[in-house]
C-alpha cells in the first residue's frame, strides 16, 4: 500500500507565478501557491471560494460603464442608459459613432466625452444638455450715426444661456469709422453680447444686447477671448476647479472653475506618445502614455513642473481606491490610510501613485502577467476587505488573455493544473 507523507498548511500569504517560485512553502506551515483559481486569501491566511457573479441587468451592446455618487450609467451603442433598480433605462442618444466613452462627475452633473461628442447629464431630471455653448459667426458691421471718435474699431460676438454663462467668442469683425459715428451689426441673433475695441484698440469691453453701438464703455472685458467649447476628449479627470482630458498626444485644461471654456492653442500639454491615462491627487496629476508615464506635479497648470515616473498605462484600468497604507516619501505616520489614491496597470505591473509622483508596484514580487492595451477595472469593499478589481485584453484579439504564463493560462481556460 502506497505510503502519503502528511503536509501541514497552516495559512497562505496569496499566490506568485513568478520564476524561481516553484516551491510551495514561503516558510513552515504558510503556503503561497503557483495559482490560485477563483478563491481569495482573506488577512488571517485562509482560501475562501468566491461568491461568482449574478447578471442583474440585460443590456446588448453595453459599453464604458460607470457609477458615481448619483447614478450608475453604461452605454449601448450611442444611447446613455441609467441602471437602476434591476433595469437600464434609456436616457437618450449622446450623438456621435459607438465609442468607448469617459464619465466624470462634477457636484450634481455628469460630464460626458469621447472621440466624436460631448454632453452632460444631469441625474437629478435625467435630461442631456451640450457641454458648453457654441462660438457664434463672426459679426456683420456697417457705419451709422452715433457718437464714435473716428478710428478703427474691432468688433466679436458672445452667446449667452439661461444661467448666463458666455460663449466663446466669435471671429472679430472690423470697421474704419472716417469721422464720429457708430456701428451697425446686422447679424445679432437673440441671447447675443455684442463687445467692441476703443479706437485702433485691442482690449475688448461689453456693449450689451444691441445691435448698435454709439459708444464704448470701458467697463467690462471680455472674459472669453479665444475660449473653444470641450474638444471632444478620453480620460475626463476633474482637478484643482478645472477639466483635464486628453486628445491623442495632447491633455487639455479648461479655465480655473469654467468647465466648459477651452483655450485649446495655450491651456494644453503636449506629449510624445498618445495619453491613455489621467489621475489626479491632492498635488498634482499623473499622466499615462502609451510608452511612459509622467507627473504634472503642481495645482496652477502654469507653475508645473514634469517628472517621468514609470513606464506606460493600459487604458481604462484606472480606479481610484480608499484604505491604502503609507507608500513612502510623504510626512504622514506609516499608520495612517490614504483616501482617493489612483491604481492603475502600467505595463509593469499595478502601480499606486503617491503625492510627491512615485509610483508603487502592487503586484512586483507576486504575480506575472502581459498587461495588454485596454482594460477596465473598479474599487469595492466586500466583506470588510478592500480590493481592486481589473480585467484586460492581452493579444491580437479581445479574446487573449491578460497572461504571460502559459500554464496559468491552461488553468484558466481548463480548471486544472497541468
């Protein structure tokens, strides 16, 4: 009769696949696996089975899902739907072509964008409205009668909404005023500000809701001069009172505490490879590229200052979690929990950034995998533990796995340990 040695496992400390961790045993008693397949190592050493899951709501096609404190949204093709109480109910179409598409949510609104629109919805009366208001056409002018000191004089238009907030303004119209006189503008349409120039000036103040104007009062200046509505954008990321989002190669910021005036010529930073990534902290924002990633450190974009940190983002792995210990270089005790701290997939690993822009490997030291080139992945507590959760694509198609090693990879496609 075959004769069985007795293995005492007294807990385990997780799993590692890396090479060189053949052996089952970190120490006498405490196990730490090759692989371990559907189960958790809970903080007191014990393999506990997971829960699976439970599909709640049917939605073909269903894209970019996210939640917020108001609402829990996804998209199916171009139409926004709200996920509520074990159904999707469709909001409306944002406009564009089906896109992976960024939520990020600013007091009691949701702002919207992807590579072809841009919207917001509002949770509260579950109703889309356009993100920012249009740049008029540029203004018609001919001379008239009034009291305008001879001299050239330039002339643009703003649009105005129900809660008062300016347009962009328009291309700047011109006119040579020969002796006194004033200004015709035979093109303003209703909810339009008319602003003009002193004289061979270049400031521009407000005229006010007319289509005349016989005098400049120096009074008011434009506030609008050369501000675009959003781009459409990937990464939304709300910091420091303004929007962050990214266009190729290129991160662009709103104006302090105007979300939706651009100044896409001057508000930008550029970088060498396209953004697949933007994270903000209480000192700055990390900015992820396809090759490497970098941090804006600083609140005011002028006064910035750029560090390489690490090596390159997978798209929408971005989480940003609660409870994480002391990671270092901060003046804070090593017992203190940090709040709102971003987790990503770099192509290292999954990294955490801290406030000074270091980034911290999670997962260097356990585990191995090909981190792919786009994800997704969220924070949760469950059962008194928090975890971050990703999944990702690694391959040539959407069905290769997120795995470099080969026999991981039989187990989780088979089950079993070859």
């Amino acid at each position: 009769m075959a004769q069985f040695d007795t293995i005492k496992l007294s807990s385990f400390t997780g799993m590692s696949n890396l090479e060189g961790a053949a052996d089952l045993f970190v120490k006498k008693g405490v196990a730490c696996p090759r692989i371990i397949l559907n189960a958790n190592v809970t903080k007191t050493g014990r393999v506990v089975k997971r829960d699976g899951y439970t599909r709640r709501i049917t939605l073909a096609g269903a894209h970019s899902i996210w939640g917020g404190t108001t609402c829990l949204l996804a998209m199916s093709g171009t139409t926004l739907y709200r996920c509520d109480s074990g159904e999707a109910v469709a909001i409306g179409s944002i406009g564009g072509v089906t896109d992976r598409t960024w939520f990020e949510e600013v007091g009691n609104l949701v702002y919207i964008s992807n590579h072809s629109t841009n919207k917001v919805f509002n949770p509260a009366t579950n109703s889309l409205s356009v993100w920012g208001l249009a740049v008029p056409n540029g203004p018609v002018l001919t001379a008239t009668t009034g009291g305008l000191e001879a001299g050239i004089y330039h002339v643009c238009l703003t649009t105005y909404d129900s809660t008062n907030n300016l347009s962009g303004s328009s291309p700047i119209s011109s006119i040579t005023i020969s002796s006194t006189g004033g200004i015709t503008v035979g093109n303003r349409a209703a909810n339009t500000i008319v602003w003009c120039t002193d004289p061979n000036g270049d400031v521009f103040y407000r005229i006010g809701d007319t289509g005349i104007i016989t005098k400049v009062p120096t009074v008011e200046p434009l506030p609008t001069m050369f501000v675009s509505q959003p781009p459409f954008m990937e990464n939304i990321t709300h910091a420091f009172g303004r929007m962050w989002g990214s266009r190729g190669n290129i991160l662009y910021y709103s104006e302090s505490f105007h979300l939706d005036w651009f100044r896409l010529a001057t508000n930008r930073f550029e970088f060498a490879t396209n953004i697949t990534m933007v994270a903000r902290m209480r000192t700055g924002i990390f900015v992820g590229c396809e090759d490497r990633t970098y941090c804006l450190l600083g609140t005011d974009p002028k006064e910035m200052s750029q560090l390489d940190v690490g090596s390159g983002a997978v798209p929408g792995t971005l989480a940003y979690c609660n409870n994480i210990i002391e990671l270092g270089d901060t003046i804070s005790p090593p017992e203190k929990k940090h709040e709102s701290v971003p987790v990503w997939v770099s192509q290292e690993g999954i990294v955490a950034g801290n406030p000074v822009g270091r980034l911290f490997n999670l997962s260097q030291g356990k585990v191995r995998f090909a981190p792919g080139t786009n994800g997704a992945a969220l924070y949760r507590q469950r059962d008194g533990d928090f975890q971050y959760l990703t999944s990702f694509h690694s391959g040539p198609d959407t069905l290769s796995m997120g795995i470099s090693d080969e026999a991981t990879i039989e187990v989780m496609r088979n089950g079993v340990v070859i």
